[in-house]
C-alpha cells in the first residue's frame, strides 16, 4: 500500500526514530521475527500516537510499544496549545489570519534561515491536523491566544490529556496494538545492513525480535535533511 508524503509528514514511525537515535546499539537480524507489522512506532507520546492514528487512517498493521505503564510521555507537561492560522475559532473572534501570513510570521522568526519547503509543510499540515483533531476526535479549543512570534492570537488551547486519550483510542479502534510496559531494548539491521528493518523488545519480561515491514528510509533522509535546517519545528 502506498502511504502519501503528507500523511507521512503527520506522524513519526519507527524508521524516522531508528535514523535519529544512535545511541541504540544495532544488533543482526534474527533468523526468525517474532512479530511482523507494516510498521513499528516507539514511544506512546504525541508524536507516537499521531503516527498510530495514521497508520489507522492507512489501514496499516502497526504496533506502538510504550515504555512506561502510561501513555503520553513528555507530552501531558506541554500547555495544550496548537498553532494553526485561518480557522474558524479565530473568525468568530474576529481574528484574520492565514496560512501565507502564518508562514511569512514563521520565517521571520527565523530570520529567513528556515528551509521554506518545509515551513510551508508545516504550515500546512498543522491544518489537516487540526481538522483532524475537530473532526475525527471531536474535540474543539476553549480559548485562541496570543504568543511569541505571531502577528494575530493563533495558538488554539486544548486539553492535553483529552487529546492523548483520544488519539490513543481512535488508533486502537482503527486496529494498532498498544502496548504499555513495553521497552525497546535495540534496534535491528536488516540482513543485508542497508536499513533498519525493527527492534528488539522486552514486554512483561520477555524478549522478541519484531519487523517493520515497511521501507521509509528515503524519505525520512530527506525529512531529517530539512528538519536540521529549520528549528522552528519540534
């Protein structure tokens, strides 16, 4: 099945993880996986769970292994606040906005070193997402606020934990495994050593050799590519 690049751009799947994290030490691949998924996601924080509710969305087979007994990670601290331009909670307060002026904002707070590839991405993505949050999960902003940057109050308030809950069990519902308690020990080459094909886990103290079927190392060399080249973006 073919996943689009924007879809893609939503969420942080395992490949995207296993490039930027060095510090795991790679081991052979096994003879025999015990488990195989189009893809594999580590970590149950936000950028985890919006790649689960894509792979839902793209009718993958995906599991997501958390390794604390909770979901959410570092996400249930941040303030619940989603920037995102030319909605229709900033209309009924009177508030014109747009993605170009959220772009050129964006740009210059950066000092126009951004890459505008991606920036535009960003920008426009953050509305889909939005959309997505409105829509699918049915959750709407208490409150439109102004921050840093922003030439107009674009910052849309939510309840953090709301979201997380709500992210989690739309992507359960659309078929990803969750599990909680579940700790990625190391990351695993494939045979021939040209990617990173899946991990090694330990879940409830026993460990197996899982498979993320799914190649996205092309692209994820040129997302990290641009993502080094704009700070903006976290």
């Amino acid at each position: 099945m073919e996943v689009s690049r924007r879809n893609l751009f939503k969420g942080m799947t395992v490949s995207a993880l296993m490039m930027s994290a060095p510090a795991f030490a790679q081991l052979e691949a096994p003879q025999k996986w015990d488990a195989e998924y189009d893809i594999v996601i580590v970590g149950g924080g936000a950028a985890g769970l919006s790649a689960a509710t894509v792979a839902a969305d793209e009718k993958l087979s995906a599991v997501l292994f958390e390794k604390q007994s909770f979901l959410g990670g570092s996400s249930v601290l941040n303030g619940g606040m989603f920037t995102v331009a030319g909605t229709k909670e900033q209309e009924k307060q009177g508030i014109k906005d747009s993605q170009d002026l959220f772009f050129k904002d964006m740009m210059r707070a950066g000092k126009n070193k951004n890459n505008p590839d991606v920036v535009k991405a960003f920008v426009q993505t953050a509305n889909e997402q939005y959309a997505f949050i409105l829509n699918k999960l049915k959750l709407y902003p208490d409150t439109v606020a102004h921050q840093g940057y922003q030439s107009v109050p674009r910052s849309h308030h939510f309840v953090t934990s709301q979201v997380l809950t709500e992210m989690a069990a739309y992507a359960k519902k659309g078929g990803v495994k969750i599990e909680t308690g579940a700790k990625v020990l190391r990351l695993v080459w494939n045979e021939n050593h040209t990617r990173i094909a899946g991990v090694e886990v330990e879940v409830k103290g026993k460990k197996q050799f899982v498979l993320a079927k799914m190649d996205f190392s092309h692209y994820f060399r040129w997302l990290f590519a641009n993502f080094r080249e704009c700070s903006l973006i976290s």
